[in-house]
C-alpha cells in the first residue's frame, strides 16, 4: 500500500528507495502477527492502575504453577490466566520470564496432560514474543520439549510447538542451534507430510525461517 501510493521513502528510515524496490514477503513475521492478538489502542493505554493489579495478578498465578503443591487442576487455571495475560502486556511478559515460570512450564510441557501441556506452549509462545527471550528459551531446554510434542504431541499441540519454532528462529543464532538439533528439522517435514491443514501451514513456515539458515 506505502508503494502503491506512490511513495519512495522508507516508512521508518524515511531515506529514498531505489526505483523499482525489491520487496521481500517475511512469512515468519507474518505468521507470528496472525498467531497474536491485536491489542486496541484503548487497552494498550488503559490506565496505570489496572496495569499494576494485572502484574498483581500475574504474580499470584506465577507463585501457584512454580509451587511443587499445586494440583494438575490449579497449574491449569494459573497457565490459562498468563496465557491470557502474557498475549496483551509486554511489561508482563517480562516479569513472568523474570521470576522463573519458564522451568515451571517447561515441566509442564513434559506432562502426558494434553490440555495442561497445550497451555505451557502457548505460554511459551508468548513469552517468545520478545526478543530477549528468544536466546533464554532455547538455552533453557526448550527445543527438546519442542520436537518431542511435535513427535507424540495432539495435533493442537504440535501446531503450536511449530509456531513456537518459527518465533524463535527469528534470531539467527537460534536457527543455528534448531537445526543441528537431532530430529528437528525432520520432525517439521514428517509433520508437513501428514499433519491436518493447520499443522502443514505452521510447519512450512517455520521450515521457511529455518531453512534462510544454509547449513539447514
């Protein structure tokens, strides 16, 4: 739409495109948008003291899905409200990274509960979403869990842990160290092959973000 009405400058930079510019679609970004809620203008500026009752709130689920006392049934509700929350705050996103919960989801992840582990991915998908996170994740042991759900996991879960795949790929590092992952790559082509619509779309793209790697 910038060029089609006729601009010919960056919309960030505002420095001059050359005459005919090559333009590059970026599935990956472009996946990771439409796996995101859009937050609204009013609720991005809602006012200071909701934000602080949700990282009150925040803290309160994070202290019961770390607790080794929790019940399967309890983790569950803790992980549903931070998947909710951690979808529309970026401030929260990092508070929850910071305090520890990753472990706890992680752990989560490995749970034979499909709806509990269903939960963990897409609170790590989340947190994913910022680009300090990325590196932790990985570095925590996330990919292990990642393949293993895409082996065995529900046809949910194995959507999500290829959209969480591509979200991390984002950093080059990271697409370095997915690759030579033993059985990364092939876990994403098997599901390609036999996944339902949703699974081949997410799996295809997150191959497209890995393979701008050469080595993969």
């Amino acid at each position: 739409q910038w060029i089609d009405s006729g601009n010919r400058t960056c919309p960030i930079t505002k420095l001059p495109l050359s005459e005919n510019p090559s333009l590059i679609p970026n599935h990956s970004l472009r996946s990771l948008i439409s796996n995101f809620a859009h937050v609204s203008p009013k609720e991005s500026s809602r006012p200071r003291t909701q934000q602080e009752h949700s990282q009150s709130q925040s803290q309160a689920l994070i202290s019961t899905l770390v607790s080794r006392l929790s019940s399967n049934a309890s983790k569950l509700e803790s992980l549903s409200r931070l998947v909710r929350l951690t979808k529309r705050d970026s401030s929260i996103r990092r508070k929850v990274t910071e305090s520890g919960v990753v472990r706890a989801a992680l752990d989560c992840v490995d749970s034979c509960n499909q709806v509990l582990q269903e939960k963990s991915l897409s609170l790590l998908l989340n947190l994913s979403l910022e680009d300090d996170n990325k590196v932790g994740l990985v570095a925590d042991g996330v990919i292990r869990r990642i393949v293993a759900v895409l082996r065995v996991g529900s046809p949910d879960c194995k959507a999500i842990a290829a959209t969480l795949l591509t979200s991390l790929a984002v950093v080059e590092v990271n697409k370095a160290t997915i690759g030579s992952y033993p059985d990364a790559i092939s876990a994403l082509v098997y599901l390609l092959r036999v996944g339902n619509d949703r699974e081949r779309k997410e799996s295809a793209t997150a191959l497209y973000a890995l393979c701008s790697f050469p080595d993969n």
